[in-house]
C-alpha cells in the first residue's frame, strides 16, 4: 500500500527557460518551494563541470522561483537530467528502505 501510494504521487513540474546559452541556463519554476529546489541544486552542484547551481525567489507571494545553472564542459540540459536520475535514485532507495522495514 505505501509502495503504491508513493509510486502514484507525482510532482507535475512547470518550467519556463528564461536564458539559454552554451554553458548557462536560467529558468522559471512554478509553484515549487526551497524543498525540492534545493534538492536540485545538491545533486547539481556535485556533478562534475557545474560550476554554479542556485535559485532565488525574486517575491515569493508575487513571483516563481529562478534556477540558475552553470557548467564548463557538460551542457547545462545534460546536467540538469543527470541530476534528476540521481534524484530518482536517491527516491527509489528511500522507498526500499521504508517498505523493508515495514516487512
């Protein structure tokens, strides 16, 4: 049952790119929070060729959160999915813990 109920929850991301360059990427995150923000900027900042992972709320009432992202010999897209699998992975073996010890 929690193993079903965790798969089943997903977070439903809304991004806008605000600047795209070769090592550079600046987008707009709806809705998100420091939580998971802050998530992505740990497992960003311990890739190799990311020089630079954060994100500010410019007016947390009034405006979305912007990431920033720079990189030096990896394309800021190709770090950002990296960061991600390692997110998932890091999901996946929270949830084997938590149902092995429910067993």
């Amino acid at each position: 049952m929690l193993k079903q109920s965790l798969l089943e929850r997903k977070i439903q991301l809304q991004a806008k790119v605000v600047r795209k360059e070769e090592s550079l990427l600046e987008f707009e995150v709806a809705g998100e929070n420091h939580t998971f923000l802050n998530l992505l900027r740990e497992a960003l900042k311990d890739q190799d060729g990311v020089l630079f992972a954060a994100y500010r709320f410019p007016h947390p009432l009034l405006e979305n959160p912007i990431f920033y992202l720079r990189t030096e010999g990896i394309n800021p897209i190709e770090a950002l999915a990296i960061a991600a699998e390692t997110i998932n992975k890091q999901c996946d073996e929270l949830t084997k813990i938590v149902e092995s010890s429910i067993e």
